[in-house]
C-alpha cells in the first residue's frame, strides 16, 4: 500500500510526554478537551457562555488531529488495519454511551408522557443506528423550542463522528491508492469541498448544514491536515506563545460573543476550529504557556472525563425540566451539572476504562459481537417503544386524558365570533347533550390550558360546560 504521506515524513516526537495507547500523550490536548466540554454544559444549563455549543466544533478538530495521527503512524510502521481501527473506535465511544442510553430508557419510562416516550424511542433507534444527527434535524432546529425535551439530542455530534470514522480512513485509503499520491492534498481538497457546503448552506439549508456530515466533516479533517502537516522547522519560542494565546482567545470569543441567532456553522466555525489548530500545533514540539496551562491537573481531568460528561449532562437536565414541568432554578441547574461530573467520574473510571484496557472484552470478535448485541437490542426496544405507541399503560388513565385533552382539537381552539354567535362551541364535562349548560369557560390561551381540569372534576360531578376561548381575547 503506497504511503499516506510523502516518504520524508516523520511522526513527531512530543516534549513532555509518555507513551500511551500507541501515540505520544498529550496532556494539553485533555485539557483542550476540557475547554471544549465546559462551555457546552454551561450554555446547556443556561450557566452563561451564550456561544458555548462552539465547544462541539473544538472536539470535532481533536478527533480529526488524533485519529489522523494513528492512522500516519500505523501506515507509516506498515500495521495500519481498518479493522482494528474501527475496533478502538468502538471501545472508545460505546460502553459510556450505551450506558447512558439504558438510563435514559429507565428514565423516560417512568417520566416521560407517551406521545414524548414514543418520540424518544424513534430517536434511540436513529442513535443505535448512528443517524441521530439525520434524526433530529428533521425534527427541528437545534435551538427550536421544545429542543431542550428531547434527551439524546446531544448525541447528534456523536453520530457525526461515528459517521466519519467509518468513511474518512476508507475514503484516505482510496484515495491514495486511486492518486498515487499524498494524503495530505486530498484531504486537503475534501476538507474545502466540505468547508464551501458548510458555508452556503447556512444560507440555504441551515440545520441540515448544522447537523450533517458533509457540511461538518471539514472540521474533522482540519485536525487531519494538522496531524499530516510536515512541521519540519521548529516554532521560535515568541511564535509558539503568540499562537497558543491567539488559539485560546479565537475559542473563548465565541463561546463569549455567539449567540442562538449566530448563523453557524459556516464562516462562523473558522474562529473556534483554527483556535483549536493553533493551541495543538502550540505545544507539538514541548509545551508553550497556554499549553502548559491546558496540561494542569485539574484541566487534564476534566478532559479524560469530558466524553462522559458530554454524555451524562444533557439527560439529566432534560428529565429535571421534563419532571419539573419548568424552567429549573439556578441551584437545581448547578447541582445537576454537579451530579453530571460524579457520574462522568464514575462513567469513567468503572466503564470507559476498564473497556479501553481490555480488562472487559480481550478478544476483537468479542469487541464486535459487544456492538452488535448492543445497538441491536438498543434498535429493538426503541422499535417495541414506537410500535406501542409509547406505552401508554404505564401512566394513569386520569394523566392520559389529561394528555389527550391538551392536544385534542376542542382544547387548543380559537372561537371565531360567527361560530359564538351560532352557539357552537368546543363540549366538556357531561357529554350529555340535553343536560343544561352548568359552566362557561370564556377567555384566552389561559383559560385554554385550565380546560383540561376543570374538565375533569364536570365529568366527576355530572356538569356539562363548554367553552367559548380565542388566544390573545381577553374577555371585556
């Protein structure tokens, strides 16, 4: 198989580092994952960081960067094998997520109304069969409202990355034994076909180009041009901390200064993707001070946890506000995103790793049959969850009809004058239709949502009302 690169490529060495899963560790690059994660769950949590979904874009370019740069060392010691690629993929992104997925099921079941719990259920069999990107945006737009009651919208980017790690090391591949060239070119052409898309489409199709791979994959591949990049003069010391600091500013920006009406990505994506590119190609030749700063402790932890707290974040706020029937408090909020790092710690330490040593499957076919059982039992029981409408034995008939009231026609509708002057209007309470008429609801899209009780206690006490309500009529 020809060569990835061109022959006189050499993989760099990484000063202060330690040989870990076949790569030179970077502990900055934890710690830019840290960056990355925590503008996410604070603008989920409405803690601040208005732009904080750009922490996304980051993660995609560290994925690009450090899959890239398995794949050159392996071509480049003649080991590189698709399948054992795709086998380290699986045991870096599923046990977490499967695990999140099955408590979020146990979750939804017992909160979640069906017509949502239905919803829920097609979104887990897009996410077993890595299409929830696919999934959600033909639901709606990421910030539409009612985003915030969906519990695996987040794992939208995942399926992106998915996605890519199935077709990028095949397309490579291909690509250089059709060209007979390097790598680097090709990509290099991919990832500007992908950035042209991106930017048009935030003027065209704007969540299909937010969601999708081909509008997103140049993000992912410009962390791969990095990795291919021959970097074979070293920084001079003031260039390597100018472009650490301009990094860390092009990313802090964003998540300070974006905002849900920022059309993204597009153009929009340049800043937090080459700050990304800046602060990794600051410390590739021993560490610069924002390199540094990423390599702390505290940082470096956060970074080896920020899979599963990306993870683990989202559901609970979801469920919190979907129990809670409303906005939650500033202290429920940071308590959850508390409660979000003691499970990502945990997530971590008994599943992620223990999956990524080995010490659960040793054996590759294992690995597969694991995905395979897996997301096949994930995809049977979001189908039985569909196909059962929700299971709406689950939730007490007085609930349920609450439910169907609150999208029932009758309930949600605005009576014109000629239908109040004709007498017709929306029947509750006794169905029965010689009974006088007992109560009158008259009003707005209040008196609308009080229907569905008042309703209720008609039928217990044999009363017949009806209702005469226009959205925004206040009676005189």
């Amino acid at each position: 198989m020809p060569p990835l690169l061109p022959d006189n490529f050499k993989v760099k060495p990484t000063g202060n580092a330690v040989e870990a899963h076949g790569l030179n560790y970077r502990p900055d690059i934890d710690g830019l994952r840290a960056l990355a994660v925590i503008p996410v769950v604070l603008f989920h949590a409405g803690l601040g960081c208005p732009g904080g979904y750009v922490g996304v874009d980051v993660f995609f370019v560290i994925s690009g960067y450090l899959i890239t740069s398995l794949i050159i060392k392996e071509q480049a010691a003649g080991t590189f094998d698709l399948i054992r690629f795709w086998e380290r993929r699986i045991l870096r992104i599923l046990p977490a997520l499967v695990l999140v997925l099955v408590a979020s099921i146990l979750a939804a079941w017992w909160l979640v109304l069906p017509p949502d719990f239905e919803t829920f259920g097609r979104s887990l069999v897009a996410q077993a069969l890595l299409l929830s990107n696919a999934f959600f945006y033909r639901q709606a737009g990421y910030f539409a409202a009612g985003s915030d009651a969906k519990p695996l919208l987040h794992t939208w980017s995942l399926a992106v990355e998915e996605q890519f790690y199935l077709v990028y090391p095949l397309l490579l591949v291909a690509l250089v034994w059709w060209k007979r060239s390097s790598g680097l070119k090709a990509v290099g052409v991919l990832a500007a076909g992908s950035f042209g898309l991106s930017v048009v489409g935030t003027y065209t199709h704007a969540w299909a180009t937010f969601f999708l791979l081909p509008t997103r994959a140049w993000e992912l591949m410009a962390g791969g041009l990095l990795a291919m990049a021959n970097q074979q003069n070293l920084l001079g010391c003031w260039r390597k901390e100018a472009l650490g600091w301009i990094g860390t500013a092009l990313i802090i920006g964003p998540v300070l200064l974006y905002s849900e009406t920022t059309r993204f990505p597009g153009l929009a994506a340049v800043p937090p993707c080459l700050g990304a590119i800046l602060l990794i190609s600051s410390s590739e030749r021993g560490f610069s001070m924002a390199g540094r700063l990423l390599a702390s402790r505290p940082l470096v932890l956060i970074g080896l946890i920020s899979s599963s707290l990306y993870l683990w974040h989202w559901p609970l706020l979801v469920f919190s506000r979907y129990s809670l029937a409303g906005d939650l408090s500033l202290t429920t909020r940071i308590s959850l995103l508390v409660a979000s790092i003691g499970l990502a710690l945990l997530s971590w330490k008994f599943v992620e790793t223990p999956f990524r040593r080995r010490l659960v499957i040793r054996q590759r076919s294992g690995v597969f049959v694991f995905a395979g059982v897996s997301l096949g039992l994930l995809v049977v029981g979001g189908w039985l969850i569909v196909h059962n409408s929700g299971f709406p034995a689950r939730i007490a008939p007085v609930i349920l009809r609450y439910v169907d009231y609150g999208t029932h026609r009758a309930f949600l509708n605005d009576i014109s004058l000629d239908q109040a002057l004709d007498g017709r209007f929306a029947q509750f309470g006794e169905p029965d239709s010689a009974k006088p008429v007992h109560v009158i609801i008259w009003g707005d899209s209040q008196a609308m949502a009080a229907t569905p009780a008042l309703d209720e206690l008609c039928r217990r006490h044999s009363l017949r009302g009806v209702q005469a309500t226009h959205s925004q009529t206040l009676p005189p």
